[in-house]
C-alpha cells in the first residue's frame, strides 16, 4: 500500500486491488416547516435526477450489483415530540410514493427500505459542527450534558441570539427526506486484466496494473508489467520498487539499485524502497551502508529482521545473526546456526526449506552430517550437492568441514 487512505471509499491509486467497490449515492428532499407534501422545485433538482439515472443504470449495467434503495425520512428537532413523529412519518410515506414511481417507470422493481425518525438530533449535532454559528461549543455541550429532547430544545432557545441563527441556518437542512441507493461496481476478470496488462496497461488503474503482476509466476513477465506500470504511472514508487525487486530474485542486483534509488527519490520516507535498497546494497559488499538503510527501514516487516541477520553474519556475529534469523528457514539461517554449534537447529531449517535441487541447501546438510558424525546424510547430501552444482566438488575437496574424510573412498568418489 502506496500511503494511508483515511476517506472511507476505496481507492485504487491507494489501495490494493479490489474487484468489489462499494459504492452509493445520497440526494435530500428538503420540506417546508411542518410540511410534508413534495414541491416540484424539489423533487426536479439535479442530485435528484442524478440520483433516478445512477440507480436505474446500477439495474441494467452487468457490472454494477443494485444492493439497495433506502428512504430515511426526518424532522427538525424543534416542536413537539408527537408533532414531529407524524410529520416524520409522513415526510416517508410522501417521499417514498415519489420514489417508488420514478423508479417503476424506469424499470427499476426493488422493495425500498424505509425508516423515519421523529427528531433528527444526530444531523442536527453533525450540521452545527460543521457550521460557523456563535456559541456553537456552548450548544455542544448542552447536547452531551441532556438525553431529554425537550430540556435540550428548552435549553438551547434560552440562547436567543444562537438559536436565530439554528432556526435559518441548520434547521431547515433537517426537515428532509435522505434517499440513498448502494450499489456494487463488479471489476474487471483475472483474464481481462492480465490482457489488458499485456496490450494496453495504461487501460488499467494502478491497483489493477499491480494485480496483474501478482498473476504470472514468470519473472520476465512480471518484470514487463512492473515496467509497463513505470510508464503509465511515472510518479509512482511501487513501479521503480516491484521492478527491481524483481531483478533482486533474478540476482541481478546491479540493474535492481538504479530502480531502488529512483524509488526513493519519490518516496523518500518509504521503509519498503528503504529495505529493498539495503539488500541491493548489500550485494554490493557495503555492508556498513547496507545496516544503515536497514535501520531506516523499520516498519517495512519482518524483511528487515532477515536483512539485518545477513549483516551479521558477515560481520560474523553469529548470534545477533541467529536473534534476527528466529522466524525464518533457509540456507542462511541454518548456517548462522552450524556457526554456533546449534547442528540440530539447522538441519530442522534445511529440511523446512523447499526450494528444489538447492545445491547449497544439500551442501550444507552435508556440512551437518560431517559435525555430527552421521556418514549417511553426509554422503547423501554432498552427493546431491555436487549432482546440482559441480562446483561444489572443488569446494568440498577443499573445505576443513571435510577434512576427516579427505581420504575416504566413498567421499573422494563424489568429489573426484
């Protein structure tokens, strides 16, 4: 995720892929005081109208889900208690019937959920904060202080020159109908999405662009949609970022650093560039610089902790190595611990590894079955080990972890 999104509605320059958006529209019916018959002037309006178009298109659009249609009617929460209850109930059943009709002749059959409610002191509180009314913290307070409708209403009426104000201002915005219709905008296909990533990318938005990379296993393919996502979004991090954290898993770290640095220096403060940086760093035998972007990079997960075990390991503190290491199995966690003498422990992390014909997972196995004198998962092992690479026979002929069995036949035959 590129930054926080903080608005309650989804979006796809910020947030990862969804191929489900909620989505909803409102429009008010506003009345006179104590009226609950509909004026033309209203009900012809634009969000209105807007409102009729957006619901009927919801109901024949295939990619769009009509959820629902909901009438929520209101009175101000000035007069009585009963007055304000049949005024309510008559604003819904006045706004409803209207609704109703419009959406018929559309061709639009959905139940209406409907509700009224009697005196709208939510709204009210919701409006007033919004507002630039005198005394309006005071008016704050007297509605946290009473639950009571009617000493609230006493109470504030005894603020004359306030509740002029309420009575112009805020009032009048209560006394409505709010019609709401909820959808669901139905995206695009795994298979259109990956044609278009491969056609026409900048057809997609980012968060979709993104989704297809996640969709091919093939590096070179997903490299070609993170440097398509580059182009049609050159203002973007995560495009530089994927891009070269593709090439780190191609071992390419000398073509991944450019992309980190270019990642960056458009987000400088992103502890995912920061980390990803450090590892390209690393591979460039600067170990001190590479702990220092690690140290920047906090927050970016449990990478970072992997990243920094590496660094001490070639600083050959094996221990630290081993602290960083304590949610991860693979060949260097497993050697961080040989390199303690915990052999036991590393050979549960080289069995935990899946990574097929890993000549060093095997090479390192053997190194295990060498410490603890178990002649069977040696040979086994370095057998494999040499069977994948045939490297690592030079390196075994050689390597003091062996050097009891120099003159072995069965180890001078894997390694001859």
């Amino acid at each position: 995720r590129r930054e926080a999104n903080n608005t309650g509605k989804y979006d796809p320059y910020i947030d990862p892929f969804q191929r489900v958006v909620p989505d909803e529209m409102v429009a008010d019916i506003l009345y006179l005081i104590n009226r609950a018959e509909l004026r033309n002037e209203e009900v012809s309006k634009d969000d209105i109208q807007q409102l009729l178009s957006y619901t009927s298109d919801a109901n024949q659009d295939d990619r769009k889900n009509l959820k629902g249609v909901e009438v929520s009617a209101y009175a101000s929460p000035d007069g009585s208690l009963d007055l304000n209850t049949d005024l309510s109930a008559k604003r819904e059943r006045s706004s409803s019937s209207f609704l109703e009709s419009e959406l018929k002749k559309a061709g639009v059959n959905i139940n209406l959920r409907t509700k009224y409610t009697p005196e709208d002191w939510d709204g009210f509180k919701e409006k007033l904060e919004q507002s630039n009314i005198q005394d309006k913290e005071l008016i704050l307070r007297v509605l946290s202080m009473y639950t009571d409708p009617e000493v609230r209403e006493r109470e504030i009426k005894n603020l004359s020159s306030a509740f002029t104000q309420i009575a112009d201002e805020i009032l009048p915005q209560l006394r409505r109908a709010k019609l709401q219709t909820s959808i669901e905008l139905i995206g695009k296909t795994d298979e259109e999405i990956l044609a278009l990533a491969e056609s026409n990318p900048s057809a997609l938005n980012p968060a979709e662009l993104l989704y297809a990379a996640t969709l091919v296993e093939d590096l070179d393919r997903k490299l070609k949609i993170y440097n398509s996502f580059q182009t049609a979004y050159p203002n973007d991090w995560r495009g530089p970022n994927n891009a070269g954290f593709v090439l780190i898993q191609q071992m390419k770290y000398t073509d991944a650093k450019p992309l980190f640095e270019k990642a960056e220096r458009l987000k400088n403060d992103e502890p995912i560039i920061k980390n990803n940086l450090g590892a390209a760093t690393l591979a460039e035998g600067n170990i001190e610089a590479a702990e220092v972007l690690f140290g920047a990079a906090s927050g970016a997960g449990n990478e970072v902790n992997y990243n920094l075990g590496i660094v001490s390991l070639k600083k050959a503190d094996y221990s630290r190595a081993n602290q960083y290491f304590r949610n991860f199995a693979d060949t260097n966690t497993a050697l961080a611990k040989i390199l303690t003498g915990d052999n036991n422990g590393a050979l549960n992390d080289l069995e935990s590894f899946q990574r097929p014909n890993c000549f060093m997972k095997e090479y390192l196995k053997a190194v295990v079955g060498a410490r603890t004198a178990r002649e069977s998962l040696l040979f086994d092992s370095l057998k494999k080990a040499v069977e994948y690479n045939v490297g690592m026979k030079q390196m075994a002929k050689t390597d003091m972890e062996f050097v009891k069995y120099f003159d072995n036949a069965q180890f001078k035959a894997i390694v001859q």
